[in-house]
C-alpha cells in the first residue's frame, strides 16, 4: 500500500500554504482564516492560525486533511490563467 504524503502541514506558514496550494484558500477560509486583502496572517503558521480562530486540535486535523485534499485534487501543473467577464 502505498503511504500518503502530506503536502500541509501544521508547522507551514499561512503564506506559504496559499502561495503553493492555492486551492486551501477555501478551506482556510471556511474557518475564519482571512486569504485576501491585509489581515491575512502570512507568517503565522497554520496552526496558529486556527487557534487564533478558536478552532480545536481535533478541527485543526480536520482542517488539514481538508487541504490536504484540495491539494491532491488540484492539477499539478497550470497551463494558464483565464480571465472572463
């Protein structure tokens, strides 16, 4: 079986987490974590985050499995980026 690796984890910045997996901005998001704008915690790291959300250990892991799984869903690679009206 092979084993999973995760690519978030609780000791990662804020920052860095939404500049490599932009996809956990939702999931960041869903908890109280601001990704936009100037009250984003950039150098918090994710943990930190959460708990300054008064989100509890057990929410934290689920939070990260979340991003976890937005980031195995998102594509490796981005061709381009489209902008519509």
């Amino acid at each position: 079986m092979e084993q999973e690796i995760l690519k978030v984890t609780k000791e990662m910045t804020v920052g860095e987490v939404i500049r490599k997996y932009p996809s956990t901005m939702e999931v960041l998001q869903g908890y109280g974590v601001p990704t936009i704008g100037c009250h984003v915690p950039y150098d918090e790291t994710i943990e930190g985050s959460l708990k300054a959300q008064d989100i509890s250990e057990a929410h934290i892991q689920e939070a990260l499995d979340k991003m976890n799984q937005s980031v195995a869903e998102w594509p490796e690679t981005v061709e381009g980026i489209f902008l519509t009206k």
